[in-house]
C-alpha cells in the first residue's frame, strides 16, 4: 500500500474552525473522487475524520492552524495519488482563499 501523508498550514485557523469546514466538506470530496462505499467517522473531541474504503484508510487530523492527512492506498488506488493529492489542493485553495 502507497502511504498518502499531507500537512497543510493554515494559519490564524482554529482546530474547531478546521474541522468544522472538513467535517461538513468530507462526503462531497469523496464523491467527487471516485472512491465508492467509503465510510466516515467523525471525531469532534479528537477533531479527527476517519475514512474507510477498499481503495483508501486515511485519518485527517485538525490542529490549530494545520490540517495533516496521514492514510494509505490500495495497490489500485495507488496510480491516483497524484490525483487525489491535487484534489486536496484544488478543495484547500478553494474552502481557503486566503491560503491561495
């Protein structure tokens, strides 16, 4: 399996604010990608979401001013890992402009 790891900074954003945005964001991400049957867990107190499917396990973590993404892949979803990747960018600079 691929590992997928991303850390995003986000300065003058709380862990609340971030999880907040993510937590409300995550269903729409994932359908947009392609993943089919995925699961998510979401976490207030951790300020944590949790997604689950054949194709991908990831933990996204929100901490004031930082989001980090830590998962792994499938051997059929390795060869989209850039794609996920710009993904993620294409949603942080959008949800974020001032990040941009």
């Amino acid at each position: 399996m691929a590992s997928l790891q991303k850390k995003v900074q986000l300065p003058g954003k709380s862990a609340q604010q971030l999880y907040d945005k993510v937590s409300v964001d995550i269903d729409r991400f994932l359908e947009k990608s392609g993943i089919s049957k995925f699961e998510i867990q979401r976490d207030a107190q951790k300020k944590q979401v949790r997604i689950k499917s054949s194709m991908v396990n990831a933990t996204l973590s929100c901490t004031d001013g930082c989001m980090e993404l830590d998962g792994k892949l499938s051997l059929l979803a390795s060869p989209f890992k850039s794609k996920i990747e710009e993904g993620i960018e294409k949603w942080v600079r959008k949800s974020f402009p001032e990040k941009a």
